[in-house]
C-alpha cells in the first residue's frame, strides 16, 4: 500500500514537469524550423541554452511587477545581452544572433507567462535614432512605437514645418525629445540637426513617413555595433533593369562607380534607414549629413566600412507628394545636385578619374547589364 501511494506521488510530481518541457520542447521545434545555417547537433544545444537562459530570466521576471523602464534598461534586454556575453563567441553573425534572440524571447515568455513586444539585440554600445518629420501625424506614432522595441537610449525627433498634431503625438513617446522648427527646413537638414543632440554611439536615420518594423530596423543597428561604419538599406533587388532606371538611380550608381565601389550598385546614404557607427561619428561633421551622397563619398575616402545591410522595400511605402513624383521632379533634381556636389568633391581629392581612375564606357555597359 505504502508502495502504491509512493509510486502515485511520483507519477503527480512527473505529470507536472512534462507540461513544462512541452512546451520549450514545441518552442524549440519552431524555431528549429526557422534555422538552418549551423550544424544540426551544435544549432539544437545552442538554441536549447538560449531557450532555458530566456526561461530562467522570465521566471525571475514572473514574480516581479512588469517592468517600467526604458527597453533598453530593461530586464528583458539586460538578462539576454548577459547570457550572450557570457556564452557566445566570438560575436555572431546577424542572423545567427537573431535565432538566439528569437529562442530566448520564446522562453522568456513561457515563463513569465506574457509576450514583450521588444527584440533583445546583443549591442556592445548604446544606440539612438533621429526621426525626420513634416505633417506626418498619420504614421508618427506607428513609427516611434517600431522604434521602442529596439534598445535605444534615445529617440530625436525633428519636426519641421508640422501643420498637424505630430508635435502632441512624438511628445507621448516618454523616451523622444522634440525639435521643432515652424518653417520647412528643406530635406536632410533635420538629419543633421537630430545628429548634433545624440549623445549615444551608433545612430539609426529614419524618415516620420514610413513605418518600418522593428525586425526591419534591427540589422542596422547591430552592423554598426560591429565591424560597419555605414549600414545602407540595400534597394538593389528592388531596382528595375538600367533601361528603366531613373535619373536619381543612375547617379547613385555612378557615384559609387567614381568612389571604386562598385559592389553597392544604387545604394546610398540618399535613402532611410541607414546608421552610422560612432567611430565615423567622432570624425564626420553633422553638417555634412545634409547633403547624404557627399557624407557618403566622405566616409567611402577616409576608409571607413560601408555595406548593404538589410532591404527594406521603400519605394512601395514612400508616400506620394507633388514634388517626388514625375520625371524631373524638385526632390529628384535636389538629389541629383548633392551627387554633384559629391563628385566635386572627389575630383578635388583625386583629380579628373576619381580613387576608381579612369572608366571607359565599357566598364559603365558591364555595370548597368549586372542589375
């Protein structure tokens, strides 16, 4: 008798415990399904610490209020950024660190029994972004929430020439500071402005008009808190063939041809997001950042590392005003005089060919047919 009531008690204790492991072994499954670049053996034990490490912190976190600060100061993130320092080296490639952060997120909230809506990212510095507005009171607010799910210490908005309630929505967003300017500054001049106030490491450009996911968002700022100085959005794949290109790609393609970089193809500080590193930070004049092809020919000649991160479709969230549209239009013909301006100044440096030297028409033909 004695036996049986025993053996009745184990068999309670054990019932318990595979509800438990049910469910990291169905949250291991999915992310399982998702990975596929390491070993089979070492990417199931990795993605199982990470699962347990999140479990771990999201139990600690169960028995606490939910926490009130800051993502970036939050438990949520610390606990990851700890479990990664201490077991993962050398630092991860991105999309490797993003399965970890994935897995963690999973068992944090198993755990804690809620789902956070940040990404834990494994940063060395800290990070901030500036946001560029005008009138945007529409998508405003959706864009400074993408923006808190990522660990940033700070959020620049800079609000020129608003007519509209953007100014009372960025000001509900504890972690934003608001600059606002009553006239239009003229395009790229706030980029510069929001650049002088940061006082983080690494800064993430976007524009108030496109809201763009916080996962779309991530690879930028970890390039640049690694070995990238200028982490560029990579719009090739959703460029047209050369015939069909516009007047404003063609330079942008030129220029990086001019700069000996050929591997960029259109790709350009021109277009958001984009970071940019702290170590280019301390050398590189805010100023110049009003003019985004110029900053980018600059950091290219003074051997800073510039790569295409991430693609995120732009042109198909873009919002559509009088003066971007048409062939020949005022943003177009801007953006066409910052690449003059961006050329001039290379030939200064270099003479007539540029850092590339001479490029005949046949490397110009090769080039375009690659696109």
């Amino acid at each position: 008798m004695n036996n049986r009531k025993r053996g009745a008690g184990q068999k309670g204790r054990v019932s318990r415990q595979p509800n438990m492991n049910i469910k990291r072994r169905k949250t291991l499954s999915k992310i399982k399904r998702r990975s596929s670049a390491a070993p089979r053996g070492s990417r199931d034990l990795l993605l199982n610490r990470a699962i347990n490490a999140g479990w771990k912190a999201g139990s600690i976190a169960q028995a606490e209020k939910k926490d009130s600060k800051h993502f970036y100061e939050s438990r949520f993130q610390q606990s990851f950024v700890e479990w990664m320092n201490a077991n993962i080296y050398p630092r991860p490639e991105y999309n490797r660190m993003k399965r970890l952060s994935e897995a963690f997120c999973q068992g944090y909230a198993n755990a804690s029994g809620r789902r956070e809506r940040g990404i834990p990212l494994l940063l060395q510095g800290s990070a901030a972004a500036v946001v560029c507005a005008s009138s945007e009171e529409e998508h405003i607010h959706a864009m400074l929430n993408e923006l808190e799910r990522l660990p940033l210490q700070e959020i620049i908005v800079v609000l020129n020439g608003c007519r509209d309630n953007s100014y009372a929505l960025s000001r509900s967003h504890r972690l934003v500071t608001v600059v606002y300017y009553p006239q239009r500054l003229g395009h790229d001049v706030g980029r510069s402005i929001g650049a002088r106030l940061v006082g983080a490491d690494n800064v993430l450009f976007c524009d108030g008009d496109l809201v763009i996911p916080a996962e779309d968002l991530a690879p930028f700022l970890y390039a640049v808190d690694g070995d990238c100085d200028v982490a560029l959005n990579d719009l090739n794949k959703h460029l047209p063939m050369f015939a069909r290109q516009d007047e404003v790609t063609c330079c942008k393609s030129f220029l990086n041809m001019v700069l000996g970089r050929s591997d960029l193809g259109a790709n350009s500080m021109t277009a958001v997001p984009h970071a940019l590193s702290g170590r280019l930070f301390k050398e590189l004049n805010p100023k110049h950042l009003t003019v985004p092809p110029k900053a980018q020919a600059m950091a290219i000649l003074g051997g800073y590392r510039v790569k295409a991160v991430h693609a995120v479709d732009v042109f198909s969230r873009n919002r559509k005003r009088r003066d971007n549209t048409g062939r020949g239009n005022a943003v177009a013909r801007m953006i066409i005089g910052d690449h003059a301006e961006a050329l001039q100044e290379i030939f200064e440096r270099y003479g007539d060919f540029g850092p590339a030297g001479y490029i005949s028409r046949k490397d110009v033909a090769m080039r375009r047919n690659t696109i």
